[in-house]
C-alpha cells in the first residue's frame, strides 16, 4: 500500500477537475498536511482510506471539488491494497451528506467501504 502524499492529492484533484474553469486553488493547505499526517499512521487501507476520505469531505482544502477528489483518493488508496470500491455509491453519498450534519466518523466511512469493496487479483482483474 502506497503512502499518501500531498503530491498524489494534488494530481488527483488536478484529474477530477478537467473543466478549463474549475478553480484548482487550495484554501487550506494545512488541513492536506494533517489529512497526510493522521492516513500515513494508519496501516490499514480501509482505515487509510476512509480517514483520508472523512477528513477531505469534513475540512475541505480546495475551493471546488473536495468530495470528488476524496472519492477518487479513497479509491487510489484501496486499490493500492489490492480492494477495489467503485466511489460514489449510494452509501457513500448518504455519508457524506452525515459528514456534512456532523453525525458521521471515519469508522462509519470505514465500515462502508469494507462492505463494498471488491477484491482485486494481483492482474488487475476482480475476483
């Protein structure tokens, strides 16, 4: 499993955002500092994940597409353990509108993604 950087969130957030008018600037670079920190202690890439995914959707650090770059780093982190969990579905969405009511924690994100996700064999195809 891959470490998260601030250099892949950036890619990724650069990829989800293609339209010539989105604003790829970011609002708070502390918050992808310490979503980095806190997902770089955690082993598990279900944890990883979901942490990565909670902290981006709950302390949004770019002024336009947070939610899509959290799905899309979720999924980079789970497929680099060999998971697969095709992002956003309906669960997902119903946690992040709990994200947003403060009534969602990333164990919560974490159960979601364990229950949807698909494991992958090492040739990419799933099982």
């Amino acid at each position: 499993m891959q470490d998260v950087s601030l250099e892949l969130i950036v890619i990724l957030h650069r990829n989800v955002l293609t339209d010539a008018q989105a604003d790829l600037r970011n609002i708070s670079e502390g918050n992808l500092h310490q979503l980095v920190f806190q997902a770089n202690l955690t082993d598990d890439p279900f944890s990883r994940a979901a942490l990565a995914f909670w902290s981006l959707c709950a302390y949004p650090a770019f002024r336009e597409g947070n939610r899509r770059t959290a799905y899309r780093l979720a999924e980079e982190i789970l497929d680099s353990a060999g998971c697969r969990v095709n992002l956003p579905c309906p669960d997902v969405r119903a946690l992040v509108q709990g994200i947003d009511a403060f009534t969602v924690e990333p164990e919560d994100v974490e159960q979601v993604f364990m229950n949807a996700a698909v494991p992958v064999s090492p040739a990419g195809s799933e099982r």
